[in-house]
C-alpha cells in the first residue's frame, strides 16, 4: 500500500489490539491516517479525541454508514499518494504496441509468413524483449503505426529442431494467444481443418482475441477444387464467422498485402468504441425488426444498452427478461453489421431489470 488507514470503533473505544495495531503501523515507513468510524452525529464527534492516544494524528470522524466525514478522508488519502511517475516518451519497451501471434500446427507455413511479413523491403522492422523470458518479440513499423508480433515457438527459425517439442510449442502458442491482441491463425490449405485446429480456433475465441484466418499454401490447391476446400474452412471454422479468411501463398507471395491491412482492421474493431445514443438506436430498430420471443407469455423487453468496455468490445443489455441464446446472436449480428466490429470476438452480457 501506499497510504494505511487505521479504523476504531467510537462506539468501542480504544482498546489493547488498537495500540498493538498502531505500534505496527507506525513502524511500515507509511503515511498513517486514522479513522473514527460510526461517528453518527456532533455529540459523538467529541468523543473521537480518546483515539488521538494511539499517536496517529488527528483523527477523522467519519459515519461510515451514512458517509458523513468520508469525504475528508479521500481527500487527505490523496495528499498522502506519491506523485504520479513520470511516463518516459521514448525509450523503453512499449507495452501497449498491437499484439499478433501467428499460431497453427507445425509446418503450415508459419515461419515463412512471418520471414515474408518481416521481410518485406518496404518493411522497417525492429526487435524488442518478448513478454516471456529468453523471447524476442518482432515490431513492424506500418504507415498507420507500429505492429508487435509476439515470438512463439518455431516462428522465428526455419529449423525442424525446435517444432519436435510439438506439446511445447503448443503452450507457448497458447500462452502467445492470451498475450495477445488479434491472431493470425494459419491453415494448410492442402491438409484443410483439423481437429486441432478447431480447438485452437475456440481458445483464441475465448480468450477474447481478434482473429484473422489465414489459408496458406493456396498455390498447392487446383483452381477446380478451390470452392470445396473453402467451403471445408466455413464449414469447419464456423464459429469464427466472423473472421476474415484470407487465402495467401506464402511461398508464392499471393496476396500477402492483405495480411497487414487485415490486422489493421481487426486492431481498430479490437478497439471500436459505440456512441451510447448510437447503440440505443440499433437496439430499438432491431427489437422493432424481430421482438425478443415470448418467454413464459411474457414479452421480454430491452430497455437499455451500453458499451460496458473494449478490447475486445463488450456489451450490456438491461432487459426485463432474459434472452435466448438465438436472438443474442441475432443481436450480434446486427451490432456487428451496425458498426462494423469485423475480426474481433464481442461480448454481449444480459442483467435482468425491472421495466
Ligand atoms: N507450396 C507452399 N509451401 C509453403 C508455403 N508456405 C510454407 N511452405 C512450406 O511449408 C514448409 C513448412 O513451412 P514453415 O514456415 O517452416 O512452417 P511452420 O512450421 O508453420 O513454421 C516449408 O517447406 C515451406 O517452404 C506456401 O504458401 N506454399
Ligand atoms: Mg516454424
């Protein structure tokens, strides 16, 4: 802590403890305030000089339970803050620099997409430590700003060596997943969606985490059997409707332009924050559009709705009822359109009110 604040009762008195209390408190190089607490009214206030014995100062009288005196309190806490520290302006690592893991099974092209992002003549590219110990974490300078891609296993180096301690590069994915701010999923167009991919799929969901899907090695796919391996991607990857699919050799070098715009697009939805007005409007159009489904005879109304937070955005509804899975994807859909929320997972959560 930074400030401590001793409570004793008006009501009790200063008793043995208190001292022994005291005596700590005094002892931790720490700014000390004392409280008197339940000081309900002006003839109790003369009894909080009892408690001045401790050594603490002047003591506060303070109602804990109808706020009376509180307001002194917080404003000598506040004195007693350390002055803010300096925010250097260059220098240091920044921490707060976009994030992107690019994660997938061994050998899907990983390390050759990176070589090629990173490779990129226009490219100005430097490194810094990784969030992880003995990691280096690669920053990207684009026109509209710098872009930091985490280091995970076998991402860096080409080498076969280190994809071998395949359970470990699976963690060290995982763990780069909840680092991070967006994800490039990558998948080998030839070998489709596995299993596995499917469950890293759901954890970059869960986490939060922006996602755009990046189909490698399209050059290896026949133009004729091209629909069917992407519908195989809708199929498998449904739940991340959301999510871009971009097909990209990055081998080839096809249409690896659209890999740091996509990015781009899922930082700013990652981020997008909705105007209150704004929601509220959609939320009643499309209430008028399909009303909520009856639910036990009663018609479940929403009166209220608001961006609680972002990254990824997060969203409260106040209904007089709860709603059903389908019309909270219904409503997802609709918000998504609304503002163009893109590659990013949103939140919706519920609280129940009376109308
Ligand atoms: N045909 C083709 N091969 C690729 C492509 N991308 C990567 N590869 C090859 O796939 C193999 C595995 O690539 P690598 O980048 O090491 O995969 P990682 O294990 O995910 O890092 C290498 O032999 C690459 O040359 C691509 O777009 N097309
Ligand atoms: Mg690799």
């Amino acid at each position: 802590a930074d400030v401590l604040v001793m409570v004793v009762d008006v009501m009790v008195g200063v008793l043995e403890q208190d001292s022994a209390i005291a005596r700590i408190l005094q002892r931790a190089g720490k700014p000390v305030l004392l409280v008197v607490n339940k000081v309900d009214d002006e003839k109790r206030e003369l009894e909080i000089w009892t408690a001045s014995s401790l050594g603490l100062g002047v003591p506060f009288p303070v109602s804990a339970i109808h706020g009376r005196g509180s307001g002194d309190v917080l404003d000598a806490v506040v004195a007693e803050l350390p002055p803010e520290p300096e925010v250097p302006d260059t220098g240091g690592p920044d921490d707060h620099l976009f994030a992107i893991a690019i994660v997938g099974r061994p050998n899907v092209g990983k390390s050759t997409l990176f070589n090629r992002i990173v490779g990129d003549e226009r490219s100005v590219v430097h490194d810094m430590p990784g969030t992880t110990r003995d990691t280096i974490d690669t920053v990207v300078e684009t026109p509209e700003g710098p872009l930091r891609f985490i280091d995970t296993a076998g991402m860096r180096r080409r080498s076969r060596v280190d994809e071998n301690a395949e359970y470990y590069s699976v963690v060290r994915a995982l763990q780069a997943v909840d680092k991070a701010d967006a994800a490039l999923l990558v998948i080998d167009a030839q070998q489709g969606v596995s299993h596995q991919d499917q469950r890293l799929g759901e954890r970059i969901d869960a986490a939060g985490t922006a996602i755009v899907i990046v189909l490698n090695k399209w050059d290896l796919i026949a133009t004729e059997d091209r629909p069917q391996v992407l519908a195989d991607v809708y199929d498998r990857l449904g739940f991340l409707s959301y999510a871009p699919v971009l097909k990209i050799s990055a081998l080839t070098g096809r249409s690896l332009k659209d890999v740091l715009p996509a990015l781009r697009q899922a930082e700013e939805a990652y981020h997008a924050r909705v105007p209150t007005a704004a929601l509220n409007k959609v939320m009643r159009e499309l209430q008028q559009k399909h009303p909520p489904p009856l639910d036990r005879k009663h018609r479940t109304r929403i009166l209220y709705a608001t961006q609680g937070a972002s990254e990824p955005p997060t969203f409260t509804i106040f209904a007089t009822r709860p709603l059903p899975p389908s019309y909270l994807r219904y409503i997802e859909r609709s918000l998504r359109e609304e503002f163009d929320l893109g590659p990013t997972p949103i939140k919706i959560r519920v609280r129940q009110r009376a109308s």
